[in-house]
C-alpha cells in the first residue's frame, strides 16, 4: 500500500523563487496569471509596495512538485 502524498503549502514574497515553467503549466492558458506577466507587474512597479501592492505567491507542493499556485495582492 503506497503511502498517503505530503503536501506543503509555502508563501513566496517573490515569483522569482519559483520556477517559470512550474508557474506556467498550472496557468491553463490565462495570459494574466503567467510567471512572465505577474513578474512584470512587480517589476514595472505596476503593482509593487510603492503603489499599494504588496505581493504574495502562495504555493502547494505535493511531495515537492508545485501543484498549486494563487497569486495574491
């Protein structure tokens, strides 16, 4: 009997701690949740701390895979 999946679930202050391609293959094709989009908010200063955004990435690994990802601002 194989073992129950242990998942964890992270906060990351910044998309750069996670890997594009991961971020990506959970965006289903919604140009507005891509890695490359959502980094280019923060990086235009479009949506950083000094326009109000404050940003968080919350993260859910299954045995270390990102499996699930929520941008909130």
């Amino acid at each position: 009997m194989d073992s129950p999946a242990e998942y964890t679930v992270t906060v990351a202050r910044n998309l750069d701690e996670v890997a594009e391609a991961d971020w990506d293959a959970l965006a289903g094709g919604n140009p507005f949740v891509t890695h490359r989009f959502l980094s280019l908010m923060g990086s235009t200063g479009c949506a950083a701390p000094k326009t109000g955004w404050h940003s968080q990435f919350l993260l859910l690994y299954r045995s270390d895979v990102l499996v699930g990802a929520v941008p909130s601002y």
